[in-house]
C-alpha cells in the first residue's frame, strides 16, 4: 500500500469492470469515490489530491504467501507503468508498476515486518 500526490492531468486509467458488475467501486453518499484498476492487477483510490495505491485480492491470492515486498521511499516520484516496488512469495516474484506518475509521500512500512 503506498500513498502518492499522483499527477492525473493528461492520464488516463482503463477500469477492469465489466458493464454488468459494480464490483470494484466504492460509493461514499458525500462524493464518489472510485477505485481503478489496471492490467496487471494495481489499483489506485483517489481521495482529494493523495492516491493511494496497491494491488488486487486476485493477484494476492494467486502470489500465495508472501514472503518479502519491496516499497520505494517517501520522496521517490515515479512514473505511470513505471516500477514502483516489487512482491516476492514462495510461488513467484512479481513487479509492481504505478498506475499513475507521481510523488510518493506515505508507504506502509507494516509490509517490511509483516509482508503477508
């Protein structure tokens, strides 16, 4: 889970829903807020300016248990489709890519301690 000041002019986010399901978005009553996702199973959630990002219950289950996860610094910026940390498990190693260029400000440092 990082959290980032994402910079969201000029870029877009195909949304992996299919047109009869609502799974995937989260309604709030005071304003919408929507949970994208992309090809390689990141999303991001966009509250106000910070976007926090992660990656889906599918890819998770199918990793099995992780053993190690690899998250940038605070301050680092990365770039849409660029890579933004790694997760390793007993079945394979994976890359994970930003879903939208930006600056990270907040990672989860539970995950160095506690990465499954």
């Amino acid at each position: 889970l990082l959290r980032l000041f994402p910079n969201l002019e000029a870029q877009s986010l195909e949304t992996n829903l299919e047109a009869s399901s609502l799974l995937g978005l989260e309604l709030h009553l005071e304003n919408i807020v929507v949970k994208k996702y992309t090809k390689e199973h990141e999303w991001i959630h966009v509250e106000q300016d910070l976007g926090t990002i992660g990656i889906t219950h599918y890819a998770q289950n199918a990793l099995g248990d992780v053993v190690f996860v690899e998250v940038p610094e605070v301050g680092t910026v990365v770039e849409q489709s660029g890579t933004c940390g790694a997760v390793e498990s007993v079945k394979a190693a994976s890359d994970i890519y930003a879903p939208v260029s930006g600056k990270i400000v907040e990672v989860n440092q539970n995950l160095e301690k506690s990465p499954g």
